[in-house]
C-alpha cells in the first residue's frame, strides 16, 4: 500500500471543526444582522492541537493592539475580517481567557463614555475655563 499526500494530512481536530463552524455562522450574523458574536475558548475542551489548526484555518490579519489595563490584552485579527483574536493576561502575565470575538472592532479597543468624559474634562482644564465645553451627558 503506496502512502498518498492525503495520508500526511493531520485530521481536524475534535472541537476546531465546530468552532470554525460557529465562525462562520457569526461572520454571517454580522454581516446580515449586525449581532457580533464572542466564542469563549477557555471554556471549551480546547488544546494547544486545536489553537493550531484554529490559527491555521483563520490565517493572521493586518491589525494587532496590545492594551494594558489590569495587565495586558492582546488582539490580533485573522485572516478572516471580522474574527479577531483576543486574549487577556493578568498582572503576572498569565492567561485569564481567550477568545475569539466576531465583530467589527472588539469591545477592549472601543473608547468608553466615562474615558472619553475625563479625556474631555482634561482638555477643558488645559484650555482654560474660557474654552470649555459642555458634555452631553453632564447636560443632562
């Protein structure tokens, strides 16, 4: 019995499969319905194996950020626009989770409404009271 190329291909792996199933049913989700979709892998019979074929099958992307608060987060896209990786580490440097979110700009990189308010706050004082503006939210 002669060995094919197939023979030399590594199967899928047990629970990569399904995930790259759920992937594309959320890329699917946001494009029609605009409902993002976040698949929490630390949660899941999910091994170094299946991160591997997982990496593979979705390729790298352009876009990485690394974001440090309460220890460091890193996000990196896949080849696949709109899947992104996430994973975020605590102050000593080890995994608290890892995910992988479908979706236009993941959640830890967008500005949240209190950061932007101090940010404005911040601006004001530099500008003196003179040039001060008036949030909406302290409007209300």
């Amino acid at each position: 019995m002669t060995a094919s190329a197939d023979d030399d291909q590594q199967p899928p792996r047990f629970n990569a499969k399904p995930i790259l199933n759920e992937i594309r049913h959320g890329v699917d989700r946001l494009l029609n319905d605009g409902q993002t979709t976040t698949i929490d892998l630390s949660r899941l019979p999910f091994d170094a194996e299946d991160e591997r074929y997982l990496r593979e099958a979705l390729g790298d992307g352009e876009v990485y950020a690394s974001v440090n608060a309460l220890g460091e987060s890193k996000v990196q896209e896949t080849g696949v626009a709109g899947v992104w990786w996430v994973t975020h580490f605590d102050a000593a440097g080890a995994a608290l989770g890892k995910y992988i979110e479908i979706t236009t700009v993941p959640g830890i990189l967008k500005s949240q409404p209190e950061d932007m308010l101090r940010g404005l706050h911040m601006l004001n004082a530099r500008l003196g009271a003179d040039q001060t503006i008036t949030s909406v939210q302290e409007q209300q």
